[in-house]
C-alpha cells in the first residue's frame, strides 16, 4: 500500500463515523505510513445507463422517456400490453 502513494490518490477516511468497527486485518492494507485509513469512493464513481427495446417502444406507440415519470408510464404500459418484463438487470 505505501508504494501505491495513498496520500495522494485516495481520500483519508480515519474520521468516518464507525471506522473503528472495520476488522483490524484489513484496517492494516489501507493504513498508510502516516497513520491515515485511506479509501476509494467507488460508489461514486460508477456509471449506468438505461436500454429501451426499441422494437418494443415501436409497437406499443411509445417515444423515449427523458423524465423518470415517463419511463417509469412506459415501464407500467409494457407489463400492462406484453408479456415482456419491463425492466431487466445485469
């Protein structure tokens, strides 16, 4: 971990609330030699989208949702016409 330079990739997190509770196994891989726990906010930095099935939305008369209102309107028309499932995940 030292090599890596956490201090200066990573962000401190030895002030969070409940740090104390993380094993002290792990604590030893992402302390660095300043004492500081460091952390990557992966979560953040993650992307998604959203897929319509377009030979769906063409035979039901539907246009591409940009409000969730409307995808969501779209999602409930599907289940209601097909026996497509509206939303899939991976």
């Amino acid at each position: 971990m030292h090599d890596q330079r956490p201090d200066r990739t990573m962000l401190p997190i030895t002030d969070i609330e409940n740090i104390d509770l993380l094993n002290e196994a792990y604590l030893s891989t992402v302390t660095g030699r300043n004492v500081e726990i460091y952390g990557v906010p992966i979560e953040t930095a993650q992307g998604g989208g959203i897929y319509c099935h377009k030979p769906t939305y063409e035979a039901l008369g539907l246009e591409i949702p940009l409000t969730w209102d409307d995808f969501m309107a779209n999602n409930a028309h599907i289940a209601a016409e097909t026996d497509v499932a509206p939303i899939g995940q991976t």
